[in-house]
C-alpha cells in the first residue's frame, strides 16, 4: 500500500530536491522564517531580562542608539541567523512522508 504524500511534488526525478544547490523553494521559505523568529527571539529575550534586573540601564542603553544603528545591528543578526539556519536545513536530509514525526535523517534530531 502506498503512502500518502509520496508522489513527488517538489523533488527531482532521482528523488532530491529541487534548486541547483540542493535547497528547495520550501527549505528557502523555512530558513527565511527560521531567521525572522531566531533573531526577534535573541533580541527580545536578553532585552527583557536585563529590563526586569536593571529597568534604567536598559532604558539608557536604548536611548543612546539611533534608528539607523538599531536597524543595522538588527539586520546583521538577522542574516547570519539566515545564513546558518539556511546552511544547517541544507545539511539535513528531512523526510518529506506525512506522516513522519518531524525529524531530520542523518542522526540530527
């Protein structure tokens, strides 16, 4: 009996996916949103612990960056969240069947 989801929508013919460097339109979109989060998450953490131990250092920190620094310092942790999470879901063979628990293949959880 066949499963559910194996009728190659998305891989090459030899079963890989599609994209001359081996990544996909979905392992693009996934690396884009994986970056977006990682670096709103390792922005907004640390800000919100260091303002719930010291509310005034935080705030005179702030303060003291302009919109154009704040907005490229985001930018670089941006991209090299981008870059590793793109380089990281490259290296991974994840198994495509629905019915899978989610897992990478290849000994990576």
């Amino acid at each position: 009996m066949a499963e559910e989801g194996q009728d190659g929508a998305g891989s090459g013919a030899d079963g890989t996916r599609d994209g001359a460097d081996g990544t996909g339109d979905a392992d693009a979109l996934s690396a884009w949103a994986f970056a977006s989060f990682h670096a709103a998450l390792l922005l907004v953490v640390p800000l919100a612990l260091a303002h719930a131990v010291a509310p005034n250092a935080v705030g005179g920190l702030l303060a003291g960056l302009d919109t154009l620094v704040g907005v490229a310092l985001y930018l670089v942790l941006w991209g090299s969240t981008w870059w590793s999470n793109r380089r990281y879901l490259a290296a991974c063979e994840f198994d495509d069947s629905r019915g899978s628990s989610g897992r990478a293949r290849g000994g990576v959880p």
